[in-house]
C-alpha cells in the first residue's frame, strides 16, 4: 500500500508544479492603456513583453547625442547645452554607454538626460514590468520594441516632469526630463539606431 500512496504523492506533486509554471493573464500583469497616438496591440494578453532578443549581430550603441536626432528635434532643443560639466559624467562611458544631458546650468529645473545601454531582455523585462505594475507607467510595443512611459507635474515649479523608456534588441533607451520634452525625441533615437 505505501508505494501506492508514494506513487500518488508524486503525482499530485507534479501537478502542482506543473499548475504554478502555467502562464496567468490579468492581474498584476494586465495590460496598462497606451497613451499619445500610439497604441497597443488589442490581441495582447500579457504586458509588457519586449520582442525576443535577435539572434543577428547587437546593435551598435551610438557614440554622438546629436547624431541620433532628427533635424526637427535639434531645432527645438534649440540652444539648449549639451553635457555641461556641471551635471557630472555624460558623453561614452567605459562600457559603451552614451550619457545625453541637455540641460543649462543656469536653469533650476529644465533639462533631459538619455541614457542609452544595453540591457538583456529578462532584466528589461522586469524592469518595465515593474515601472508598469507599481508606478503606474503606460506601455506599449511601437516600432518593433517595448516603450514605457508617465509624466507627472514637477514638486517644486509649475512644470511637467517625465521619464520615457524603450527596449529593442537588447538596447534600452532611458530619458528623465523636466519642463523639457521636444517632439518625437525617443522617435527619433529609435529611427536612427534600428532603422
């Protein structure tokens, strides 16, 4: 009788283990609504979900924070300084990494700053689930990748604040600003790096 029951328990087991790894919908995994006049795909169940990683060669990280933009978005950076000593390290990093900060160091709260890195699809997966989940971040999948996003009125001036993010390829663009957000910035980055 008792290899019976051990061969029961087993089962049951199993079953359970089985059970657990089955992939839920809803929840704390539920879509957030896409915002701007981008949207999401109306078959997704799950989100965010970042395209799987390529199996061709990376993409190349950029070297230059003018060079990824658009002529329009120039134009409206204006003559806005671009990585001013005084807001620290900008410019290619020892690992590959291009820091962007378009700030004056007269100003008290205007300026954006995109980090650009790589980063493999299971951390970019749970970060922007993450910022999703628990901050509130709208996401959605344009341009082949997985774009998060939330804006939210600054704490100290009457201006806007924002954090925009966007992962392709193992790829994650990152940009923090203040009262300073031109028109198809990330767009724009995105176009030249995969396009």
């Amino acid at each position: 009788m008792k290899p019976r029951l051990t061969g029961a328990a087993a089962a049951f087991l199993l079953l359970v283990a089985l059970t657990a790894c089955t992939p839920q919908t809803g929840g704390a995994n539920a879509s957030p609504s896409p915002t701007g006049s981008e949207t999401a795909d109306p078959e997704q169940t799950g989100f965010p979900s970042p395209s799987p990683t390529p199996t061709s060669a990376p993409v190349a990280l950029p070297t230059d924070c003018r060079a990824i933009l658009s002529d329009a978005v120039l134009v409206e950076l204006g003559e806005t300084p671009l990585n001013d000593a005084a807001f620290g390290p900008s410019g290619v990093g020892s690992d590959g990494t291009l820091t962007c900060i378009w700030a004056d160091p007269g100003a008290d709260t205007t300026g954006l700053t995109t980090t650009i890195s790589r980063m493999n699809r299971g951390p970019a997966l749970d970060m922007l689930n993450a910022l999703a989940n628990d901050e509130g971040f709208s996401c959605f999948t344009p341009d082949g990748g997985t774009r998060c996003e939330k804006t939210w009125p600054n704490a100290q001036y009457p201006v806007t604040d924002g954090r925009t993010l966007f992962w392709r390829e193992d790829v994650l663009i990152d940009t923090r600003y203040s009262n300073l957000a031109p028109s198809g910035y990330t767009s724009s980055i995105v176009e030249h790096l995969f396009d």
